[in-house]
C-alpha cells in the first residue's frame, strides 16, 4: 500500500537537542593512557532526531528544546530551520552550554560507555510550555522524550489533554524511565528498550529476549499505553496494543553507528500513525529506517525518503 505523506498534520516535537561525540576506540581501552579512535561530531539529541527524521519524511514538525547562545547552538536551530522544523519555541540561553552527549561504542557497533549533560532542558518549565499552548493545539499528535523534568512532563501531558492531542514518548535511558511511569494511561505510544522497558514495568517484567518482550509490552498495556514499541536490537522488535502483539525481524545489517537508529524507528513509526498504517507495517518501515541509520555515520540518515524505507524492505 502506497502513502503519499501527512503534509496537513503537524506533529510537536519537545525535548533534548545538542551535539553528539561519538568515539570507536582502536585498541582496548586503559584507564589514564589515551587511546586512538575514530571520532565524529553531529547534531543530536532525542527530540531533534525525532524531528529531523520526521521532516525528512514530509511531516510538518515544530521543535520546542533548549541550546545555548553559542555557536553550535546557533547552527543547530539553522540546520533545524534549512529542513523546514519550526523552531520559532525554543529557547536560546547564556545560562547554559548546548546540551552535549559523548558515546563511546564498541568495535561492533554497540555502545559501550555513553555520557551526556542536559541541564539546559531545565528552562523548558511548565511556565513556558504554557505560553506555548496554542502549538498543543495545531498539533495532530506530540512527542516528548523523558529528558524533560517530571514537573515539565506533567504540564506537556496536561496541555495535550486538554487540547484533545496523542502523545508519543520515548524513554530515553533506562536512569531516565521511571520518570514516564506515572503517565503511562495518558500516552498513545510509548517506545523502550530492554532495559527501559524493564524498568517501566518496575520489575514486573524482566526484559531479555523476545518472549519477556512481547510479556513486558502486554503489561504495559494494561497500565493504559495505546501502543508499546520494544526494539531489541538485532532481535527485531516487539510490539503489543489492546488487540494484537506481534514481532518484527530485524534488518540484517553492518553496524557503523547504533546511534540515533531508536529515534529513527519511532519517527518512522509516528509518520505511520499520522499515515493510518496498521502498527505492524509502521514497525516494519521503523525497522527499515533504523537498518539504514545504522549503516550511516550519522545520527540521522541524510537520504531519508519514504522511497528509500520501502526499497529497504525489499532488500
């Protein structure tokens, strides 16, 4: 089945934006000796992923985060701006750096040690995500990552209500989780993996393979979730709602760069929604965005088309 795009439906995007460092080391690490890696630097964070990917795909997208007035932020928004991504609510600060995460990933691809400083985020408050209530409103649907404090969380979740909005979430971190527990009736679709997932359920549910995934999924159903996304890495991904649960292979597929393939299967996943695709299709053109990320030494696949989603699936 063919899909043109959502061009009328706007989708607000609210969380993290920064640069990314990303590092594969040469040799083995050692604690106090420098040690040759292969080094890149890209714009990054949950959120701005999210939006880059989404604009990419056609999708209106406006961006509420936090950079600092500095030179990366400003080229951040810029690059933001070249896409098409309202930024026209984010907040330019001298309180704070651009926000920053360093990764460090193994010779396979997958992440080894991963650091990050996100304290601007604390200016997006609940005072300013209410004088911005009116994006709420044009939005079709809302995504928000858990890098936002709980206090903002409860405000973004409120205003959506009130506007008659979906919300979509992504955990973030499995340190960052919790923080999305105590929303769990009120969101559309929640993305997780293993070890957010894990902690989502509270130990309820101890993910580790496919079986405890599609367990952990159907728990969190029954807490409210809509829709629960659990990518397992080369496992594939489990996926559960009111009515189905099911399993999506994994693209087999070189490991260049793990990061950002996550927010490149929910934007994928969300332009589905939007797109009144069945969950299972959605999660098999996640699956494929996600195959094509990897490979990329990016944190967003710059080819990103929904031409080259469906050439992915053939492959």
């Amino acid at each position: 089945m063919e899909h043109t795009g959502s061009s009328n439906k706007r989708v607000l995007v609210i969380g993290s934006a920064g640069l990314d460092i990303i590092a594969r080391p040469q040799l083995a690490i050692e604690e106090g000796v420098s040690c040759p890696a292969y080094v890149r630097t890209s714009f990054g964070g949950v959120s701005r992923n999210i939006a880059e990917n989404l604009a990419r795909l056609g999708v209106p997208v406006s961006l509420m985060t936090v950079v600092g007035r500095d030179d990366f932020g400003r080229k951040l928004l810029e690059h933001a701006n070249g896409l098409g991504i309202d930024t026209h609510a984010s907040i330019q600060t001298d309180k704070f750096n651009t926000a920053c995460y360093l990764a460090i990933v193994g010779k396979d691809g997958n992440l080894q040690y991963g650091l990050d400083d996100m304290r601007a985020l604390a200016l997006l408050s609940s005072e300013y995500l209410k004088e911005h209530q009116l994006l709420f409103e044009q939005a079709e649907l809302v995504f928000v990552d858990a890098n936002l404090s709980p206090v903002a969380l409860r405000t973004v979740f409120s205003l959506a209500r009130q506007a008659g909005v979906r919300v979509c979430a992504d955990t973030t971190s499995s340190t960052l989780a919790k923080r999305l527990i105590p929303f769990l009736p009120r969101m559309h679709m929640i993305t997780a993996n293993r070890l957010e997932a894990t902690v989502l359920c509270e130990e309820k549910e101890c993910v580790t393979n496919q079986q405890s995934a599609l367990h952990a999924a159907r728990y969190l159903i029954s807490r409210g979730v809509e829709a629960v996304i659990i990518p397992l890495g080369a496992a594939g991904v489990c996926y559960a709602t009111s009515e189905i649960s099911g399993h999506v292979p994994a693209i087999r597929t070189q490991v260049l760069d793990p990061t950002g393939a996550g927010d490149a299967l929910t934007a994928a996943v969300i332009f589905g929604i939007l797109n009144e695709m069945t969950l299972d299709e959605a999660i098999r053109l996640g699956v494929s965005a996600a195959s094509l990320t990897l490979r990329h030494p990016g944190t967003v696949f710059t080819e990103l088309s929904l031409e080259r989603l469906y050439d992915e699936l053939i492959v």
